[in-house]
C-alpha cells in the first residue's frame, strides 16, 4: 500500500525512511492522502538542487525545476514501484487542468518519465527519487505565478504492483504552488496545495 501526498523544502536533516509516497513544499510536513491495503502513499515534496541532493527555499527564473518525492509504503505487504511519472504545468487560475492527464498522452522518452524495473519498497519504508519534466520558468513566467495570475502545478502517478505480482496499481498525485497572499510577499516561498480533480488525485 502507497499513501499520500504533501509537498514542500527538503531538509537535509531528515534521513530518508523506506515505505511511502510523499510530496512536501514548504519548511513544514503535509501529510495530504492516506490510502488502505495495498496502497503507496506521497508523503512529501521538496524543491531539489539540479542533482537533486540539496533544497533550495524558493524557485528561481532560469533554473531547471527538481523536486524530490518521498514514497512511503504503508500497506502490510511489499509493493514492487515499476514507473514514476511526473509533469508540471501552467494553468490560468479560473481554468480547469486538461480533461486528460499530460502524462496519458505522453511518449515513453517522456523527460518526467523514470522507470525503475523491480524496485521493491516494503512495508514501512520510505523511497526518495528525484524528479523534473526540465521546465524552465522565465522571469515573466515566475512573475504569473507569484501574483496569482496563474498556477504552477505538479502532477503525476507512481505505477507499482501488489506483492502478489497480479494486480498492477498507481497512485495519481496533483498539487499546485500557493502562497500566503497576491502577489506574494518576497519572503513567501510558498507550498504544496492538494488539487481535489479525481481524475488527477487518486489511488486504485
């Protein structure tokens, strides 16, 4: 079982725990979904470095965007990760995400495509990887965001089968960057809200 999804900075203090899937964007732990049996949970999600090692405390214009995801398995059995897909996206705020998930429609070599083949995360454990679609956000781009004009969102599935090798199940996240006001005050690196579309936010 893989379980939810937060976002936020990563602190490199805190050692990785094999076992479920997090998502955290801000100083602060979000704990967001919290799924049954067989499930993955995303727990956190931090903004990375480029080699996706260090946080970094807001996104910068110019600079490829990483962020780290920290899978946590909080079912009772082993859950075999196969492929962890992941996209952001620019959407007006008012609009409604695409009717489709991008990464549906998307070819393998997708740049937010990982395959890991055979990756078994047991109960209990947590897996960290590091992921980016290599989006690059222009000054102007930052600027829409930071005032509230647009939305930049994050969104993905992690792909795993149960322990029994039969049934293979994914676990869908969508969070979006939001601040505290509009526009943002320079000090506000924002954090990881929970996007409630069932068509993006999901487990099976």
């Amino acid at each position: 079982m893989l379980e939810s999804v937060s976002l936020g900075l990563q602190d490199p203090s805190q050692r990785c725990r094999p076992g479920i899937l997090s998502i955290k964007l801000d100083w602060r732990v979000m704990s967001l979904l919290r799924l049954t049996d067989q499930n993955l949970r995303l727990k956190h999600m931090w903004f990375a470095t480029n080699d996706g090692q260090q946080f970094f405390g807001r996104i910068e214009p110019g600079n490829r965007i990483v962020v780290r995801l920290d899978i946590v398995n909080v079912g009772k059995t082993n859950a075999l990760i196969t492929v962890i897909n992941f996209v952001t996206l620019i959407i007006s705020v008012g609009e409604r995400l695409p009717q489709r998930p991008p990464y549906n429609e998307a070819p393998a070599n997708l740049p937010g495509r990982i395959e890991i083949p055979g990756f078994s995360l047991q109960s209990g454990i947590t897996f960290t990887q590091a992921v980016s679609d290599n989006r690059v956000l222009t000054a102007e781009e930052l600027q829409g965001i930071r005032q509230g004009l647009v939305r930049l969102y994050f969104v993905g599935t992690v792909e795993y089968w149960d322990s029994a090798g039969i049934n293979l199940r994914q676990t869908a996240f969508c969070r979006y960057l939001s601040f505290n006001a509009r526009p943002a005050h320079d000090e506000d690196m924002g954090r990881f809200q929970r996007d409630k579309d069932p068509d993006y936010e999901y487990q099976d």
